[in-house]
C-alpha cells in the first residue's frame, strides 16, 4: 500500500511490527514440527516456548495457562464451547455489545441466554449482571459470563474486574459458582493488563489486534480451569487443542506481546491517546454537529467512534477512502458490507447516530500528520454532505 495513504482501521488489524516480521522470518528459516523429540524438533518447541513466556509475561500468568490458538475467534470458541461444557454451565449470560466471535457462538450452545444492553456511554452495569448470574444460580443454573475488555467499535472499557468481584459475592453452592470469561481481544497490547487482577476464568487475545500476525491468538486460563478440547487429535497445548502449532505466526505473536510490554514502559499509549484526544478536539471545532460516541467513558487510548447524523456510515468510509484514508464503519469487518451497529443499538444510541457512525483507530505508525490528514478529508466530506442536505432541501 502506498505510503500515502493514511492507516486508521487498528482495531480491525494492525499493522505488523518489525519486531513480530522478524521472528516470523527467522521461524519460517527453520524446518521441524514442535512435537517431534529431535533437535529440529526441540529447536521449534524452543521457539514455541518463547512465545508462550512471552504472551504469559504481558499477562503475568504461568506460561502453562495460555492455549494457543488461531485467534481471537477460535479462542472464544473453545471458551463458549470448550469451557462452558467442561464447567457445567446452565445459563449464558453476555452483554448485547460482544462481538459475533462471542455471540455466535453463544447461541449455538442453545443453553438458556441472558444478553445484557449496554448504557448510553458504552459501559455495561454491574449489578444487572451479578442479579442475573445470581438468580441464575437460585435456578439452579451455573452462570457462564462472558463480558468483553474493551468495545471494538466505540473503545470503552468494561468493569470486568469490578464484575469478577460481584461475581464471587454471590453465595453459590458447588457446582454452580458463576464462571467468567472476557474476550480481550481488543485490550491486550493497547493497555497493560493483568490477568491475576482482573479476576477472571478465561481471557481471549488476539495477536493481530496489537502487531502479531493474523491468524494467531490464545485462551488464557486461570490456574485449575480446563476447557474441553474442540480440536480433537494430538496432543499438542497439553491436549487442550490438537493440531500442529503455528511456530512462525507464533513466533510473531510471542516478539509482538513482548514489545507490547516496551510500549507500556515507555508510555506508547498515552501518545497514541494524546493525538486520538487531539483529533476529537479539533474535529469538534471543524465539524460542527459531530459527536464522539463513549467520549465520557474510560476508553482504549486509540479509538474514536465518530457520528455525523444525516450521513451514513457508508457514506463516510468511501467518502475517506476515496481522499486515501482506511476506516471502519461499526462492525461489519468480516462481511465487507457496511450494516447498522449492533453495538450502538444496544447501547441506546439513536437509530439516526448509529446509522452515521464510523471507527477511527489509531496505533503505534500513526502521526499528526495522519491526523492532520484524517481532519482535512473529514472536513471536505462533512463540507460536501452540508451542501447536498441543503441542495436537496431546497430543490
Ligand atoms: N473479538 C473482538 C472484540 C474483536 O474485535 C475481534 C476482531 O475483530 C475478534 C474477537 C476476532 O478476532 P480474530 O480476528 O483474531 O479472530
């Protein structure tokens, strides 16, 4: 892709870095199947190894706890498949603003499903969630919650500690104490994040949110917790999923987690936050009527869910693509097709707002020149639509 063009779709896939691009290229220099007792063998489990210390040191979890996986997707699955079935849960409960990564597969289960609606600041309650957990378990159903860490679409943290705790107050007999899940796809490697304090079961990550290669990620399990295999063969990740690893993507993943780690250190993500901040604050003063969804709630540092009412979604990406610049519109990242959020419904918003939303993600390439760009093609667009309403109005 040409220099040119301005990057701000991060949290649909970020770029790779080079640190991930160099460990990718030199595992794929090496032959061997990480299973296999020789010295190429070893040498590929050695890399493998490496990966896992190094996703589980982002986490502060034993390297033992992370499964690896084919990505956030799969790791959800074995999560809502794999874990809920080895636990004994006997009702899902979610919030309405989880990606279909976790919410297709929660309704394949076709157990009893509780979805919880967000609030109009993109933040989920907590005590909406403990009351159905706990009348769940007065039901005798063992409550499986799933809540994500941070929105893909608007960036809003979620409570998942704070749920993790009301969680464990409920008064539970064995066999029905709640189970809680968080699909952290879109907060590892954009936040520090530590699995012991959030307090949960299982966590899923996503090694292409954060400079990984796509097609690599991992379930994160606390100490005890084992879910039941879904890839059924080998006995590779300790028989919780079967099938050759992928050591080079792995590889990528495992240098990715461990310059994540630098990044926090050296405070990456308060600059990425500093110029999403700039950009909202000077897109308010070009573009008069713009608002920025979730703008009061805590938020990943580098996402901006940006709505001009009486203009699409649609309109909006190809209006910016056309000018060089890649954003998203809601979710619809896998279809190619640009539908109504179902995030932002379910957070209340406006069918109007929700309609005439799109994603702004930032990362670590990005610069105020890439702002500054953004800013511009956005004020042409914002511009150009003005003068078509009025056209139109006066026609
Ligand atoms: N969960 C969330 C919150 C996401 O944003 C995504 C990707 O868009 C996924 C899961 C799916 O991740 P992957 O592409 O690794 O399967």
């Amino acid at each position: 892709m040409p220099k040119s063009r301005i990057y701000l779709d991060h949290n649909a896939s970020a770029p790779l870095r080079p640190e991930a691009r160099a460990a990718l290229v030199a595992a794929l220099e090496e032959a061997g199947n990480p299973s296999s007792v020789h010295a190429h063998g070893r040498r590929m489990k050695a890399l493998l190894d490496g990966a896992r210390e190094a996703v589980a040191a982002l986490l502060d979890v034993a390297p033992g706890r992370v499964v690896f996986t084919s990505g956030a997707t799969e790791a959800n699955a074995l999560a809502l498949q794999g874990l809920a079935a080895a636990l004994g849960a006997g009702r899902i409960i979610h919030s309405a603003i989880e990606h279909d990564a976790v919410r297709a597969p929660a309704r394949a289960l076709g157990l009893p499903l509780t979805e919880l609606d967000a609030r109009v600041d993109g933040g989920v309650d907590v005590d909406a969630f403990v009351t159905a957990a706990h009348d769940a378990v007065a039901r005798g159903e063992r409550p499986f919650v799933a809540l994500m860490l941070a929105n893909n679409e608007t960036g809003v943290v979620q409570p998942v500690a704070a749920l993790a705790e009301g969680l464990r107050g409920i008064d539970a007999p064995e066999g029905l104490t709640p189970i809680l899940f968080s699909d952290a796809a879109q907060a590892i490697g954009k936040r520090p994040v530590s699995f012991p304090t959030l307090g949960v079961h299982a966590l899923a990550l996503s090694g292409h949110k954060f400079g990984g290669p796509q097609g690599t990620g991992a379930l994160v399990l606390a100490e005890g917790v084992e879910p039941r295999p879904q890839l059924r063969g080998g006995g590779q990740e300790r028989r919780r999923r079967a099938g050759t690893e992928n050591v080079a993507g792995l590889a990528g993943l495992g240098a990715a987690a461990k310059a994540a780690g630098v990044d926090f250190a050296t405070k990456e993500p308060e600059r990425i936050g500093r110029l999403r901040d700039r950009l909202e604050r000077m897109l308010a003063e070009a573009v008069p009527g713009v608002k920025i969804i979730g703008q009061d709630a805590e938020r990943l540092p580098n996402t901006s869910a940006v709505a001009l009412s009486g203009v699409s979604a649609e309109t909006q990406v190809i209006a910016l693509d056309l000018a060089g610049v890649s954003v998203s519109a809601g979710a619809a990242c896998s279809s190619g097709k640009v539908t109504q959020s179902a995030v932002l419904t379910a957070m209340g918003i406006a069918e109007e707002a929700a309609r005439s939303t799109i994603r702004v993600s930032l990362g670590r390439d990005s610069t105020e020149a890439d702002v500054d760009g953004f800013l511009a093609a956005y004020r042409a667009l914002a511009a150009r639509e003005g003068a078509n309403r009025i056209e139109e109005m006066t026609a």
